[in-house]
C-alpha cells in the first residue's frame, strides 16, 4: 500500500441539476481564484453551471495552493480536469494550452486529465503537447506506446487514487460511468481477508453516502444502479442509500473501523503492526474529516481536504501510546 491516504472527497449540493451542456468560450481571461476555498466551491458546484472558460485559472490555482503537490492526494483535481476536457472536446486543446507555462511538476497534472478525459482522439491531443512538457516525456511516452492505464481501465483495487480520480470526474461532469465504477468496490468493503481492499471498500461506501446525502440525483443515480449489481455490491450498496435517505452515516463509519479493527485482531502478522495499521487507520478516519467537508461546512472540511492536517494528528491515537 503506497504512503498515506486520504480521500479528496468535495460533497456535492443537495439540489443537483442535470449537468449542462458545454458553451463555447468566450473571454480570453478566465476570472483568477483568491483562495483555496473559492476554488474547492467552485469545483462543487461545477456540474450545475459549468464554466469550462475558467479551466485553466483553476489548473494555475490547484499549482499556487500547493492542492496537486502530492500527485497521489490529487486524485479529486485530476478526475474533475478530466471531466472538464472530456466534456469539452472541442475547446479541449484551447484550454489546455491556456494553461502553460506551468512548472514541470504541475504538468503531471494535465497529462493525466487528457488521458483520463476520454476523449476519442486523447493520444493525438497529448502529442500536440509534448514540446511543451519535455521533462514529462517518460511519462507522456508510457500513455502513449507503453498502454498505461486510462480512467476505465485504473484498477480500483491499487489504492484510494482510483476512488478519487472518479469522483473528480463525476463532479466535473455528473456522469453515471465514475460512478457505477466506485459502486463495483463496494464488494471490498466486505471483505475478511485483505485490509488493503477492505479499506478502499469503506471509503466507496462512505463516500457515497455522505455525496449521495446532499445529491438528490445520485441517489436517484444509485438507485437506479442497485438492479443491476450483483448481491456482493447490491448488499452494501441498498446500505449506502439507506444511509443517504435517513441521514444515518456515522453507522457506515462505525461499520467500517469495526470491520477493519477485527481484521487487524485477527489478520495476518502484517496487519498487526502499528505502521501498517497507521496507513489503513488513518485512512478511514480521514473519511469523516473529508467527507464531512461539503463546501457548507468550511469550518469542518478544508483544512482535511487541502492539507490532510486532521487525519495525520488523528493517527498518534492509534499508535501504541494511545496518544498519551
């Protein structure tokens, strides 16, 4: 399991709207974001009045906030940039040029979010770029001719980036496909056997809940799926919408550090040490800092969502000394 999780997660408002069709852009100079907060606002509200026109003032603010920094806590940022690409195919290349200059650590950023776009014709946009990212040629050459992984194809079982990653997309978009693949983890959080998978279960059983709690449509969306699933995803999944309806999702988080603390009693000598247990411990205790999060409740969620801060105190409870 690589490093530290944490689940970017950004709630989405309770009374969503069909996602908008793209518009043509019209001002050369998208308006700029001041703060970390009207930028994560912004993202929130995306899909309910998309404003592609200031994609790349949010690709300069995500680099002033330092929030892609840590390329593997950025999954939420990539996801939402690639929706934004992908569901603007034909001022894609316009906005993505509208980006640069941008550090070569920044450019991680974008090449993920066109390969991740699923646009029909990503490989040839990504190519018209490689002149301008020179220092990002092993990567750009491994989506290009060495076959690595686009967002329908990222194994969900890796760890939480993948979760993230659709998550962004569906916010950027609105879309039944990110979601219906953080559905298909669901079978994890059942798991007895891998604390690995059993964690990024929990976190897609969280995660939709606390979203679906404040999106009437994908709860209408997970509704509409809960058919289709077979019964080790339809059993938690009739749980996550039971839990969005009433408004009972400290059950789920409860559920989860039970399921995971019994593992860890009973798992494999691996498990029972105190740095292993750091990295999944702390993981789902994230989920109640993030997920808590909705933009309405700034006080609650930012400083979780950018820095990670609240999780990283929270581990020091778990480890031997109790937090004494």
């Amino acid at each position: 399991m690589r490093g530290v999780w944490m689940s970017a997660i950004i709630a989405v408002m309770s009374a969503a709207l069909p996602t908008a069709s793209a518009k043509p852009i019209k001002d050369a100079v998208p308006t700029r974001f001041v703060k970390s907060e009207s930028l994560l606002q912004w993202i929130n509200g995306y899909r309910l009045n998309p404003e592609p026109k200031r994609f790349p003032a949010a690709i300069k603010a995500m680099q002033t906030f330092g929030v892609t920094k840590d390329m593997d806590q950025a999954g939420v940022y990539i996801g939402f940039a690639a929706g934004v690409l992908g569901s603007n195919p034909d001022d894609a290349e316009k906005l993505i040029a509208a980006c640069f200059p941008l550090p070569p650590e920044d450019q991680v950023l974008l090449i993920k979010a066109i390969a991740y776009s699923g646009l029909s014709d990503w490989k040839a946009l990504l190519t018209s770029f490689v002149e301008r990212m020179p220092a990002r040629k092993v990567l750009i050459d491994k989506f290009l001719f060495a076959n690595k992984p686009v967002l329908a194809d990222l194994p969900m079982g890796d760890d939480s980036t993948a979760i993230d990653i659709n998550w962004g997309y569906y916010f950027a978009t609105g879309s039944e496909a990110p979601v219906r693949r953080i559905v298909g983890a669901l079978a994890w959080s059942l798991d007895k056997n891998e604390i690995e998978k059993l964690t990024i279960g929990a976190m897609a059983k969280w995660t939709l809940a606390q979203n679906a709690s404040r999106d009437s449509d994908l709860l209408l969306m997970l509704k509409t799926i809960a058919p289709d699933e077979k019964n080790a995803v339809r059993v938690p999944l009739i749980e996550v919408i039971e839990a969005a309806e009433t408004l009972e999702l400290a059950k789920i988080r409860k559920q989860a550090m039970a399921s995971i603390e019994e593992l860890r009693a009973k798992g494999p000598e691996k498990v029972r040490t105190y740095n292993w247990w750091g990295q999944a411990g702390q993981t789902v205790l994230a989920l109640g800092c993030v997920a808590a999060g909705a933009l309405g409740q700034v006080q609650f969620g930012i400083p979780c969502v950018v820095g990670g801060a609240a999780s990283t105190a929270a581990l020091k409870y778990l480890g031997p000394s109790g937090g004494q």
